[in-house]
C-alpha cells in the first residue's frame, strides 16, 4: 500500500486503571482492574488517521510479546501498513495510566522498544504528509524529517513530550503542534504562544484543551473553539488531533480548514473511554 500519510512514532500497550484520585507520595489508593489497550503516540495518530479514511503506514518498534501482537493486530485491524514495524529483542512499551472520574489522567510511560528504534530504520517512500512524536528517540526523528523533507513531504511533528529539535529541523515544521504547556516549555513559562514561530517553523497549532486551538501562520493567528461535551476519558485526545490534522492536511486543505475538523474529531474522542478505540470514523463527526 502507497500512503499519504506516513507516521513515526510510538506504540504501546495501555494499562488503564479507573481510580477515584491520583495517590500522593507514601499513598496506596485502589482502583478499578486494569484494562488492556492499544495505545502509543505514534499509533495513535496512525488509527486516528486511517479511521478517518487516509492511507496509512506506521514505522514503530514493538517486542517479541502479547502486547507487540495486540498492538499489530489492532494497527492492521485499522487498515495501517505494518510492513515498517520493527520486532525487536526489548519489551514493549507500556503505558500506565491512571484515569480520574472527571475525564483526566496521569500517565507514565516505560518506552521499551520504542527507544530501541534507530535511524537507521528509517525508510520514507513517498507520502503526502509525514506525522511524528517524540515518544522514540530524537535522533530517529530528525533523520525521517530530513528524509521526508528532501522528498518534498509535508512535514508535521508534535513535540511531545518536549525537546530541543535542530533549526534544521524546525525550519521544515509545517506545523508544529504542541499543547499550552509544552508550549510554555518550549518558550518560558510568560511567552506568548504566537512567538513559537520565532524558533523556526513555517507554522506552528497549540491545543488548548476544551478551548479548541490557536492556528498560528506568518499572515496571522486563528482561534477555533471546540465543542463543549462531556469529557469521559482524555486518553489519546491530542493523538486524535493530530492524527485527524494530517489526514485533512494530505487531502490538500489548509491548515486553518484542517485543524477545525481536527478539532471535532478529537471531541468525538474525548466522550469514550480509551486512546484508539475511541477514535470516530468521518461519518461519526459532527458538521
């Protein structure tokens, strides 16, 4: 399968457990039993792209284990090429996370064999839009971004969690996509979101949350509210975003028209429990 959209990034196995509040230091608190769910950054993106009707390939790195078959099975099962998955002789990554009753969560990640994935695995091939995460090492990002930008393949990279990418790097990003916070990271705690430009990408989209999202291009800044649900589970939301933003972008809409339907579709998200299976097809969205 030829893909229009190429993702690079994480996959891990979720282990989600419902507690009433997060434990504070020295606290044992009791939770719900663990579910077992398909998750990751860079799978993520991937499923929420595919469902939304985009060609689709994931280069990733799972283990040898129940959860690195789980995780292929649910990416094929999503319509992903698979063919660029790495098996390696490390555990998969797993993620653990805690979710409170008004919809948020608390998560730690033990990377595995997402940080076993090397540039040398990199292979880019053709696509419309490549999407990335820092969920496996910078080193096998920035090579796929160069990769991607030789081709002339828009480029998209969400910088999370947060770190110090090349100029060369940055002067590819089209866009950046961070949240509030890891854009307040990436400038001082008291800089203007609008400023993230000043680092070097051609565009740059903050999500905000229940907000919606600032759109921020060299002609000027679009605030696009979101609509207002119940939250039930946040798990994956800016994962949907994001993945929802490159199917759009490889449709060949502008930004600002891709990232109202991104939008949507991550607030259809944020209503279901869970990171993948939450995800709507484009017949679930609302217009």
């Amino acid at each position: 399968m030829r893909a229009d959209v190429v993702v690079v990034g994480s996959a891990n196995a979720d282990l989600v457990v419902s507690v009433a509040r997060r434990p504070g230091p020295g606290e044992t608190v009791l939770g719900s039993d663990t579910e077992v769910l398909p998750g990751g950054k860079g799978a993520n993106t991937a499923v929420a792209a595919a469902k939304l009707g985009a060609r689709v390939s994931l280069l990733a790195a799972v283990g040898h284990d129940s959860y690195g078959r789980m995780l292929v099975d649910s990416l094929e099962s999503a319509g992903i090429d698979t063919a660029s998955i790495r098996h390696l002789e490390r555990p998969t990554g797993v993620a653990y996370i805690f979710l409170t009753p008004d919809g948020e969560n608390s998560i730690l990640v033990s990377p595995g064999a997402n940080s076993a994935l090397s540039p040398a695995d990199v292979r880019i091939a053709g696509g419309k839009v490549l999407v990335a995460s820092l969920e496996v090492p910078l080193p096998t990002i920035e090579h796929a971004v160069a990769l991607a930008a030789e081709q002339g393949i828009r480029v998209v990279v969400n910088v999370s969690p947060p770190a110090e990418l090349s100029p060369q790097t940055l002067a590819v990003l089209d866009p950046v996509v961070v949240n509030e916070h890891e854009a307040a990271e990436l400038l001082g705690p008291d800089s203007d979101p609008r400023r993230l430009l000043d680092l070097g990408p051609r565009s740059a989209v903050v999500t905000l949350g229940a907000r919606g999202v600032l759109v921020i291009e060299p002609d000027g800044v679009q605030e696009i509210p979101s609509p207002q649900v119940a939250a039930v589970d946040t798990t994956g939301a800016g994962d949907a975003f994001t993945g929802a933003l490159a199917a759009r972008l490889a449709e060949g809409v502008d930004l600002a028209t891709a990232a109202r339907f991104a939008v949507r579709v991550a607030a259809v998200s944020v209503t279901r429990r869970g990171a993948q299976p939450s995800y709507p097809t484009a017949d679930e969205i609302p217009g």
